[in-house]
C-alpha cells in the first residue's frame, strides 16, 4: 500500500479510514490514492449466510494489483474475504494454498507458522 494504511471497523464502534482519516461515512467510493478503490454499499455474497437477515454494509476494496478483499461490517464484527492470485510462498490461518486440504489442519499450519498470522 506504499505506506498507507486502511481500516475496516465494525458498525457500533469502529469507521472506515485511510491513513487513520475516515472516508465513507455512507454508501459512495473512494480512490485510494491511485492504488484502487474502496466502494462502501450493501452488494455482495455475504462469507456467512446466516448473517443474510441482516441489513448488509460491505466495504469492497479493489486494488490495482488483483487483490480484492470484502468486509462485511455487522454491529459487533467484521467477516472478510480475500481474493488474489495465489503467490510462491504464500501461507497464513487459512492454509498455504497448494490444493492439498490434508495440511490445512490447525496442527499443521501451527507446526509451519506457529500460533500468529505472519
């Protein structure tokens, strides 16, 4: 992100923010300072469908580089998604993404990262 930073809070105690500013009080866009854009509405397949009786609040982050991510902002806490191309490498809470779901398991990627998100 070249320095800056965003945030995604939940709806009763956090905002939207860039480089700790808040954007997007309510629906609209933002350009991220050329790296992509941040669109704030209620559009999307939520990550949890048992949230779908809820009014919707999803934060759509697209940057240049193919990585997109969806915050789901709900009263209490976010739910997120992450879409990207996989990279050499990659590895983190969810799995390392070789299409092996046998070395996925909690034990497994605890031995290769321990307890934290790198």
């Amino acid at each position: 992100l070249q320095g800056h930073v965003i945030k995604v809070g939940s709806m009763e105690n956090g905002q939207i923010s860039w480089d700790n500013a808040p954007i997007l009080g309510t629906f609209g866009s933002f350009n991220a300072a050329g790296l992509g854009t941040v669109t704030y509405n209620d559009q999307g397949e939520l990550v949890d469908a048992a949230m779908g009786h809820l009014d919707k609040h999803i934060v759509h982050i697209k940057f240049n580089n193919g990585v997109q991510l969806e915050v789901m902002r709900w009263s209490n806490h976010i739910n997120l998604r992450i879409t990207m191309a996989p990279i050499s490498g990659q590895d983190g809470h969810c799995g390392n993404f070789n299409g092996n779901a046998g070395d996925d398991t909690t034990d497994a990627i605890r031995a290769r990262i321990g307890i934290g998100v790198p």
